[in-house]
C-alpha cells in the first residue's frame, strides 16, 4: 500500500530524514520505533503531507504522491492522527469528528456508527467540549477523527503517549480492533515494546535512517533494541 524510496526530508539546513526506504502491505501494523528526535514524527508529517519531501518518493496504491497537498492526500486514503493529539478544545466532540470528514461528499453515517462503537465514550460525551475530555479520551477523539475520513492508511503517531497504562492498553486494543477490521496502520510510539508486540513488522530509525528491520517479535527479541529502546 505505501512504499518509501530513499526518502529525504529537511527542517532548512536541517536533515532529518536520510534516504529512508521502507514498506506497508495492505492490512499489516508496522510500527516505527526509535529515541527521541530519530525523525519518526517527521516521517509521518511526510507522509500526509504536512512536511515536504526534499528528495525521494512516496508511493500510494503504487501511484507517486510526493508532490500531492496534504488534503489531496487525504482525499486518496491517508489520514493521521497527529502527536499531541491536536483537537479543537472548544468545539463538541461530534463536531471535532464531523471535521475529520470535511473531505467526504458521500455521507459519513456509518464510519460515525463504526467510531462510537470503537470507543463507546465518544458517544457519551458527543455534545460537550473537546477540552473537557481526559487525555485519554482526547486521543480516542483525535483517533476517531482520523477514520471519519475512511482512510486506507492510518497514520498514528505516539497515540499512548501521557496515558496511564491501562487506557495505553485500552488504544493499542483499538488499533488491533481496526487491523482486525481491515485498516493499514503506520504507527509510531515511544513505547517500544507494545508497539512492537502487535506489530506485523518494524522498522528502527536512527538520526533518521533505517538501521533495523524486521518482523515485529523478531525486532521485539533482538539484543540491540531491548537494551537501546527497552531498557532491558
């Protein structure tokens, strides 16, 4: 579904992604894993479109995208729910997710249907103030808001991130909810080792280039990732 090609991207002078090649089968989790700064947000912002390529290509369903706007992009099947979450803390919930559709001529009925039976809680609290969700809660919105595009490929970058370890548990249920469902996930996430665990494979960035690959349990059980990125 979407493959890198010696991927470059630049902050000015600053590179931060270094010929980065990868790929994610239709209907597979890959997981992007790495410190802090290795470039995997920038990879995502890439991707969608909100950061320039400085070189390389982005293939989509095998068609270049590089050069496309972010809403084209969308348009084609790529959404993102960004880190930090990002919602419109002043507008209701039902409207932070009616946004996330603006793209969408067809009505969007069934993916607010398949939203709210995801996380039931959305639902609940539909009329109230983004702002006044906990974290947790804000991070099902901002991932709901992402599908109510009815993409092909989600993009999810550090969805657990601030979360106590039982909602972490809680999203990460989702995500394989949705792989289960057919959704294509990239997921980046400071948490190495969940992230890995539901993977079908990863991919270890390093000042941004690829220096691991493989599948998500071998990448999990390899010596160098548990002690660089597991603390083990």
């Amino acid at each position: 579904m979407l493959a890198l090609d010696r991927l470059c991207s630049a902050y000015g002078r600053i590179v931060a992604l270094h010929d980065v090649s990868l790929a994610v089968k239709t209907g597979e989790i890959v997981a992007l894993v790495g410190s802090n700064g290795a470039g995997k947000t920038t990879l995502l912002r890439t991707v969608s479109g909100v950061q320039p390529a400085a070189s390389g290509r982005i293939l989509f369903e095998g068609a270049p995208i590089e050069r496309l706007e972010a809403h084209v992009r969308v348009a084609r099947g790529i959404a993102q729910s960004p880190e930090g979450r990002q919602v419109f803390g002043p507008l209701s919930v039902a409207d932070n997710l009616a946004l996330g559709a603006y793209r969408r001529r067809s009505p969007h009925g069934d993916t607010l249907a398949r939203v709210f039976d995801l996380f039931p809680v959305l639902k609940e609290k539909r009329h109230i103030p983004a702002m006044s969700l906990s974290g947790g809660q804000q991070q099902m919105l901002a991932i709901g808001r992402a599908l109510m595009a009815a993409p092909k490929l989600l993009l999810l970058d550090e969805p657990s991130l601030g979360l106590a370890p039982l909602l972490v548990d809680q999203i990460l249920a989702a995500v394989v909810r949705l792989k289960a469902e057919g959704m294509t996930v990239l997921l980046v996430e400071q948490n190495a080792s969940a992230a890995l665990a539901i993977a079908d494979r990863g991919y270890v960035l390093e000042t941004g280039r690829v220096v691991l690959e493989g599948a998500g349990a071998a990448l999990l059980a390899d010596p160098k990732v548990r002690e660089a990125y597991l603390g083990l």
